[in-house]
C-alpha cells in the first residue's frame, strides 16, 4: 500500500520575523510536491533543503498525509545559506 506525503515546513517564529525574508528551496521537491511513500517500508524518507537569507535558526520539519496526519522529522539548520540540509523521517 502507498501513501501520499506532503511536505511541509514549519519555521520558527523567530525566522517568520525577520526583517530580510528567509526562503528555503527543496532540492529534491518542489512547488508543494507530494511523494509515493510505501507505509510498509522501513527505509527511511529524506529530503534535502537550502536556506537563504535566514538568521541562526532551526527548522521543525513535519510530514504531513492525505489525512492530515503530521510526521516530525529531524531538523534542519537555516545558516549557513546555500548549503543542502537533508532531514530524516
């Protein structure tokens, strides 16, 4: 059986309030994408990420299924910019 994973980033405050926007840009996704995830499988599913303009931070990574159902994964570091964070569900 297969499910269907968005992703979804969820950014602390502290990096929403900055003055300079902080952005992020999916390597290996992109515009909202969804995988194929088999839910038998015990291989785990990574994504990797780049930040830019961001403060020293830390960003709490949820997956999230067709039912609304929500995946923390590993975090990711927002600095230094423009380099791959890979997380880890």
């Amino acid at each position: 059986m297969l499910v269907i994973l968005s992703l979804v980033f969820l950014f602390l405050n502290t990096a929403r309030a900055q003055s300079n926007p902080c952005v992020s840009f999916g390597v290996d996704y992109q515009d909202g994408g969804t995988y194929f995830q088999n839910n038998q499988s015990n291989v785990p599913f990574t994504f990797v990420s780049t930040f830019e303009g961001c403060q020293p931070d830390v960003v709490n990574n949820i997956l999230v299924d067709p039912l609304g159902n929500q995946y923390l994964c590993s975090n990711t570091n927002l600095t230094p910019s423009d380099i791959p964070e890979m997380s880890t569900w």
